[in-house]
DNA sequence: TTGACATGTGACCTTTTGGTCACATATTTT
DNA sequence: AAAATATGTGACCAAAAGGTCACATGTCAA
C-alpha cells in the first residue's frame, strides 16, 4: 500500500508548504526551497532534504537534475487520486457547491456577516 | 491552521479505512465500524472510537444523535479543499486524463502491458 | 586537478502519535 | 430503579516521526 507515503508526506507542515511553494512556481532547487521555508519556520538544510526525500517517494514531487542542481516539480496525480477516492463523481458537483460557499463565506469580511445565522 | 487535522486524521490507515467504510455506507455507529475494522486488523473499541474522535475533530466525519447511538457521516468538503490546494481548474482536466489512464493502467492484466514502454 | 558549490545518507536524540485500559456518562429495557 | 447497551475521556506505555549533524558524492569554474 504507497498510498500510505502520500498521506503520511502531507501530513507534515512543512512540507505541504513545499507544495504549496512548488504549485506557486516550479522547477525550484532545493536552495530555493531551503531559503522560502526559511522565511516560514527556521530549519536547516538538512531537514529541508529530509522533507523532500520523503516528497519525492511518495510521488508527489518529481526531480529533474540540471547541471549540479536538482530541479523540483510539483505532481497532482495523488492529490486527484485521494479525490477520486472519496468523492464520488455524482456527489462531487454538491460537494464543490459547498467548497464555493465556504470560500465565499470566508472572503466575507466580519460586517458581512451580520444578520447570516447557520443554526 | 486546522488544516493541520485534517491531513493528521488522513495519515492513519485505520481512519483512512473508516472513510472508506463510511464512503461504501453513512450512518453507522461505533459498534458497527469497530467490526468492519476488525475485519482488517485487530483494535479494541477503545482505539477505533479515538480514531474516530480525531476524524470529527478533523471535520471528515459528522455524527448525529439517535438514542444511545451516534451515526456517523462522511463529509467529503475537507478532501475537495486538499484537491483545490493544489489542483487549479486550469490544469484539473490534464490531471484528470493522467489519473484516468492510470487507473486504466491498473486494471490491465499483467499480459496486457507488454510491449508498453514509458521509458 | 583543485577548491567551491549543491546535495544525499545514516546515526542519533527529542517529540508526537497509536493503542490499551480503568473509569465515567447517557439511553433503553425490564 | 436496576441491568444492559453504547459510547466518551484521561493516564499510560511503546512505536514512529521530526530535526540536526558528520561525512559523503557529484558538478562547475579556474
């Protein structure tokens, strides 16, 4: 079961901001990604690797060598298949009805708000 | 951030199969997932309950109240947020083909695949 | 070839998580 | 009311994960 090394990869903070820095901009190298965590939380080069390492083997980053560097690239195919897996293709039109409520209602500033009553 | 949950709660196998039980059919109490778990692996009630526990916490998971029953719900609007972290509407259908055709890949038999090559 | 740069790996320690149990509450049945 | 059923909670221990370091390889520039 390597499904178990996708959950287990997105179930670290900093790693998901690894994502989240690679779905931002690709193709970054492991310097780059060091300096934008940095800027998050204080860590050093290592543990950086580490979280990558763990990234890569559970396929949801992809390396390209490039001279000494190692370029990095973000891969959605497991988030969609952790989608497909519990949402189903009849229900996902309700469900995404949902999500677009819940952004709305959370770009909604406080004033807004007055009056709404979820009870 | 509670997202921090939600991706906690999905890192455990056992509560990935609690969404998969409740994915297959809502609405059943703790003694009734206990057994489906129990199918797969050995674990008190005592654990399956604080598995469950971290789902609700999670939001994956809603219960109600019938007696002295609590049914539980999946609730599928934390996954499609894991999808549109990092899945935009713009790339969503190249993903989609991707996921497809593996999933064709996967239900090949083994005879199927030869001569493939995705060197 | 030599030195600087970019990065990988295994050992080690600390923190977090998984699992069980004893005890508790709430509801139904008799 | 008392017994049986269905479930929640905090304490506790074992296992797993997070983070750092020393040491290593491979690549570029001179």
């Amino acid at each position: 079961m390597e499904d178990d090394l996708v959950f287990k990869a997105l179930a670290d903070r900093t790693r998901r901001l690894l994502l989240d820095t690679l779905f931002e901009r690709d193709g970054r190298s492991l310097g780059e990604l060091e300096e934008v965590v940095n800027q998050h939380t204080e860590m050093s080069r290592y543990g950086v690797s580490k979280h990558l390492r763990l990234l890569v083997e559970a396929d949801l980053v992809t390396v390209r060598k490039s001279g000494r560097e190692r370029l990095h690239h973000l891969n959605a195919v497991p988030i969609r298949l952790i989608h497909d897996r519990w949402i189903d293709k009849y229900t996902e039109p309700h469900i995404r009805a949902l999500t677009d409520l819940k952004a709305l209602a959370e770009t909604e500033t406080p004033a807004e708000r007055e009056g709404h009553d979820d009870g």
